[in-house]
C-alpha cells in the first residue's frame, strides 16, 4: 500500500499546483508579444519539473480558494533558438475541464513577454497550437482552469517540427530512455561548461526518495557518470543541471529521468508493487518489451482457472509517452491496473485477487499468447487480520506462458 502512495506522490510530483498572487496572467488570446510578465511575479509561483519535448504530462490542478484564486502550474523549459534560426513547437491540452495556457518568453530586462496565449477568451477542453521561439533560454508554459474556475486534470503533449527544437538544456541522455552503469552527458551548444548532478531514486520516481550520487562539472559540454553498484537495477537516476537560468531562480534542467537496466530482458520491481487499500489498484515499474509504441499489460492468477486456462485477472495498455522510451524493444514503463469492484452494482468481482495468491503479471504478444515476466504473492492486509508481504516468488509452469 505504501508503494501506491509513492506512485501517486510522483505522478503529483511530475506536475506541481501551484497559485499566483499578481495579475500578471495574460487574460485574452495574443499571438505575438502583447502581453508581458514582470520576473518578481513569476518569482511568487512555484515551478513544476522541466518540460522536455515528446513528453505526455499529466497536470492536477486544485479548485481554486480564497486563499490560492490563481491555480495553475507552470513547466520551465530549455529552447536553443534565434531569429534567424527559430525553433517551432507545438502543444496539445486536453482536459476534464476548459482549460487555458501562456506560453512565456526568457527573461528580459526583468520582465517575459508572452509569445502565446490559448484558452482565454472562449472556455474549450482542448486547445491544440503552435509557437514560434526565436530566443535561447528557459521559457515557461503555464497551464490552468479557464478562467480559473474549478479544479481540472490536464493532460499536455508536445512535439517540435525539427531535432534542434526537441533539445534541452540537456542533449543526452533522453528522457525516458534506458541507461547502463555509465551515463555520457551533453550540454547544448548554447551552454557554457556547467555543473552537471546525477540523483538516484528507486522507481517510480518520487521526490522524497532521491539522493544525489556523483556530480561533475562538464568540459567542452560533455561529462560522464559511472553507476555505481549501490544504485539498484531499476532505478530511476535523473541528470539535473542546477545552474538557475540567467536572472531566475529556475535551474537550467531540473532532472531529465532514465532507468538504469542493464539487462537484455524485461524486469518488474516487485519491491515497488502498489496495492490500493480495498485490492482493486495496482501498479507496476519495470522495464517491458514494446512493439508499435505500446505494450499491454496483464495479470493472471496461478491458482484460478477459466476456460482450462489461467484466471485473467486484469491488464492495462502501456504507451509510449516520453521521447527516450524505444518504440520497438526493450522501454521503462510505470503503469496502474485498476479492475472494477463489483459486477453487476452490488455482487463483488469475483476476479478480484485475494491474499496468499500467486499472480503473473507479464505482457500478451501478437499470436495472441501471454509470457510472464514475474510472479508476486499477492498481499493486501487491510482487515488487520492478517499479517502478509507482496513478495516475489518463481512462477508456476502454467502460468509462466501459454495462448490465450
């Protein structure tokens, strides 16, 4: 149970909530610099993680209160560009609410102007737009509610028309992309030699768990990290680039995660399994074998059976959703199973797992078949009268791979 917490806490983690105590928000839709934002009240709103391009970002915003009227959050991130050479952008929002979104320029003589604003003067759920950049630096994307109205689940995407628009303060490694127990950095040309950190946090990542374990300053923009045996095979490690953007307090990378694997096969942390408190909500970490951008996730039971096959218990379809994520092959993955609590509104699922069983949990192939990755012993101890451990265990002959 404790394990779904730290899931939850990362995907909280991964998209900050933050509130605004000026006016300086632009309040109509603008295309070009009209409107601009003094650096004091960007200074009053607490910054998100680092946007890196060819991410999908889940953002939860908090209803708005007397106290925070202004909700939003806002994601730095890093553009090389100049007028002659202007890198174009584009974002995708989809929300459960109207959603609303800025685009601000760097800092300039104190102030940012904004380069675009979306979603301000009609409401709308989903926005989709282009911005040209033609400045180098740290610019930032400020999502919210429109008109700041209710608490909202945003859903962001972006992509760029060229590489150079896909880079960051950070060239390599990619987000989301697997890493051995060395790790070669680059810096983007438009950087000096900097200071470069390497945090390690067990997956998924979760701010409260990381500690820093090298840092090295580059030279000629380049450094490289040697793992060391203490990091765990599955760990998250995030390179961060602690420098703060000129005249800011934003660093130039606040963490571009990757996981170490230095396996040729698929793994699962068992260690890291989240049981929800009624046994409905799991989730899993690992590294699974995608094909096409995607990987679907299962859950069988080693002791129920169904057909003269084993119990189905649930699954849930993995996609692609950071840049370094491979396509085809071997790609991190943090996914969440939720199976439904009763069927038919008051008989209880009868598929629901129960404490002491063996599952596997593992993908379904093409043909269509199932191959395990590994098996856990189910535990979820909430009654209090039991006292048990979700702990991995050698999968059963029969579940361990079969056709569907």
């Amino acid at each position: 149970m404790s394990r779904l917490a730290l899931f939850l806490a990362c995907s909280l983690a991964c998209s900050c909530v933050l509130s605004a105590c000026s006016s300086g928000e632009p309040g109509q839709e603008a295309s070009s610099d009209a409107e601009v934002i003094t650096e004091s009240s960007v200074a009053s709103w607490a910054i998100a993680q680092t946007l890196h391009v060819g991410e999908v970002i889940e953002d939860h915003l908090a209803a708005p209160s007397p106290r925070e009227p202004h909700v939003r959050v806002v994601h730095p991130f890093f553009v090389r560009a100049s007028r002659e050479e202007p890198v174009t952008l584009h974002f995708d929002l989809e929300g459960e609410n109207p959603v609303q979104a800025a685009v601000l320029a760097p800092i300039h003589e104190g102030a940012r102007a904004t380069v675009r604003a979306e979603g301000y003067a009609t409401a709308s759920k989903s926005l989709s737009f282009d911005v040209v950049l033609e400045r180098t630096g740290v610019h930032l994307l400020a999502v919210a509610t429109h008109r700041f109205e209710a608490a909202n689940t945003i859903r962001v995407s972006s992509s760029a028309a060229s590489a150079r628009g896909a880079e960051g303060a950070v060239v390599a490694p990619v987000s989301g992309s697997l890493a051995g127990r060395t790790i070669a950095v680059e810096l983007s040309r438009a950087l000096g030699d900097e200071e470069i950190e390497l945090w390690a946090s067990p997956p998924p990542y979760a701010p409260g768990e990381r500690r820093k374990v090298a840092s090295a300053r580059s030279a000629g923009g380049r450094a490289t990290f040697r793992v060391s045996a203490d990091v765990a095979e599955g760990d998250d490690l995030l390179v961060v680039v602690p420098a703060k953007a000129p005249g800011t307090s934003i660093p130039l990378e606040s963490g571009v995660p990757v996981r170490l694997w230095t396996k040729s096969t698929p793994g699962i942390r068992f260690d890291r399994v989240g049981i929800g408190d009624l046994g409905n909500l799991l989730t899993f970490t690992g590294v699974l074998p995608f094909f096409e951008g995607r990987a679907t996730l299962a859950l069988y039971s080693a002791s129920r059976t169904e057909g003269g096959r084993p119990l189905h218990i649930g699954g849930a379809v993995v996609e692609r959703d950071r840049p370094g994520q491979a396509g085809m092959g071997l790609a991190r993955f943090d996914a969440e199973v939720t199976l439904p609590l009763f069927v038919d509104e008051d008989e209880l699922n009868p598929r629901l797992p129960r404490t002491g069983e063996i599952l596997a949990v593992g993908v379904v192939t093409e043909k269509p078949s199932f191959a395990a990755v590994g098996c856990f012993r189910f535990c979820n101890d909430l009654s209090g009268q039991v006292s048990c451990e979700a702990a991995p265990v050698p999968c059963p002959a029969g579940v361990a791979s079969f056709d569907r």
